[in-house]
C-alpha cells in the first residue's frame, strides 16, 4: 500500500503581507492547533531583513485565517539576533500550551538551537529554557506523558532522538530511534520530526521529512510503539508528498515541503506545510488510510 496527499484546493492559504515588514518576504513551517472551536496557527515569518518572528493567525475552518499584526513571539534576550525565532510546534500539556522553536544565534552563539516557550492564551509565551545548549532542531512535545515522564523528540543531525524529563528542564535517557536510510534515495543524508505525534491504538504516528544529495524534501510516516516510542513497530518506505508546485518548487529555497503540524480534522487528516520557504499550504488524505499506510504501507 502506497499513500498520496491531495492538496487542497485553496491552497496556498497564507501568502507574505508586504504591508507587514516583519513578513513582508516569507511566511512557513506553521504549527496549527485546535482548541475552544477554532484553529489556531503560528506560523514562521521573515521580512526584508531575512530574521524570522513567529506570527498568530486564527481560523473558523483551518482554511481561511485572519492575523494579528503583530508576531507573537519575536527575536529576545540579544539571543536570536542572527536568524531570529523558527518552527514552531505547538503542544497542550496539563492544562497549559508549550511552543517548541528554534533559537538561532550567531556563529559564536552554538549557531541554533532548542527552546521550549510557555503559554496560557497562545498569544503571549514566556521561555521554560533550552531542551540542549548544542546544534539540534525539529523537537516536538509529546501531548501526554509517557510512563510517567514528559517525553520529547529533537534532532542531533542526522537522526531523530528522543529525549525524557521531569520537570521540562532537565532532559536525560537520550536516544536515536531513527536514522536515515541509506538504501533509499529521497531521505540518505538526514532526517527530522514533524508535527506532534498522533496517538492511535495501532502506535504513535510520527510524521517525519528527508533528504538525500539533491535535497528535496519529502515525508512519510513511522509507527512507534505507545509505551515505548524508542521502538519502531513499522516503517514504511515511500514517501507521501513531495514538491510538485511551482510554488513549492521555486521560492526561497527550492524543492521544500516541511511541516510542523499533522493534524485529525473529522475524519481527514490536514497536514499544513510550508512551500518553498516561502507560503504555506495545506494537504489531506482521509485519516484511516494514514493509519493503515503506517501500519502497512510499502
């Protein structure tokens, strides 16, 4: 069994806003999540000056959005000065929403590297700290704890670890629990998480994209174990999206799709993406065939 997004229609659904200096150039990699019947999106933005911000944008249907006009979380703490602040993922853990972003510094600052913000409105964030002081990306929350502890994946280049703490401060146990393959073409070189795990009876779905030597970004999926997220139950190996548009073929950078949220809208997944590095998009495919390509797929 093979499985193939669709893209939607309407998408692209959030193009740049020249009339906003700080997202003027690009906006992409948005975390999308739903709660009290509306979506809500922040999303990657950078303006003439190249230094993302991450911006807040809120819907009735998770197609058609109104933004603030101001990003909700900006470059702070002389930190982030270089690149900015990058995506975000959101995830809703005891009663409070915690953001995982990038902090990127200057060379002389550990270049990027892994934040975790803190929220009860998803409009104003407070930092809790670094998951690591070191090069690493693409961390994600899981939304519960498991086996009693708050778990988390990140990338260490080039593979996806997990790491466990108890208090969102302090991380040990770390581990890779997936390493590029070399067999396959599309994702050789590197891989990284996605949006936020999907629990299911069959395992977590974990969405994830690589690279090979031409870096073009595609995704897939892996099925993790519910207990035990360090074990790989299947791991199909296609792909199910790839850059096909103009838009996500030229832009920015060429020949990306990268999303950081995967979301069960009904009985659809919607799977919001950035194009390019430069709008971001939205692709879907009905929620039991995602299960059952991860259980599965080729």
């Amino acid at each position: 069994m093979r499985l193939n997004l669709v893209r939607h229609p309407e998408s692209p659904l959030l193009y740049p806003n020249p009339l906003h200096r700080w997202e003027a150039q690009n906006v992409f990699n948005c975390a999308v999540t739903e709660h009290n019947g509306l979506f809500h999106m922040h999303y990657r933005a950078q303006g003439v000056d190249f230094i993302s911000h991450i911006g807040y944008a809120v819907s009735a249907d998770g197609l058609h959005w109104n933004r603030l006009e101001q990003p909700v979380l900006a470059p702070h703490n002389g930190r982030e000065d270089y690149r900015g602040v990058e995506d975000p993922r959101i995830t809703l853990l005891d009663g409070q929403f915690y953001m995982t972003y990038t902090a990127y510094g200057d060379s002389a600052d550990t270049d990027y590297y892994p934040m975790i913000a803190r929220s009860d409105n998803l409009i104003t964030w407070s930092d809790v700290g670094p998951l690591e002081r070191r090069r690493n990306k693409d961390h994600i929350l899981f939304p519960e704890k498991i086996n009693g502890r708050y778990a988390i994946l990140h990338r260490r280049q080039p593979d996806i670890w997990i790491g466990f703490s108890d208090d969102l401060i302090h991380w040990t146990d770390h581990s890779i629990i997936l390493s590029p393959d070399p067999e396959l073409e599309w994702q050789n070189k590197s891989i990284g998480s996605n949006g936020l795990p999907i629990k299911t009876e069959h395992g977590w779905l974990l969405f994830y994209h690589g690279y090979g030597q031409k870096h073009i970004y595609r995704h897939s999926i892996v099925l993790l174990d519910l207990n035990d997220p360090t074990k790989v139950i299947h791991r199909p190996t296609t792909y199910i999206i790839e850059p096909m548009e103009t838009w996500e073929i030229r832009g920015d950078v060429a020949n990306v799709v990268f999303s950081c949220s995967n979301n069960v809208v009904g009985d659809q997944l919607y799977f919001y993406y950035g194009g390019a590095d430069r709008m971001i998009g939205l692709a879907t495919a009905p929620f039991a065939d995602v299960v059952e390509f991860a259980r599965r797929g080729e």
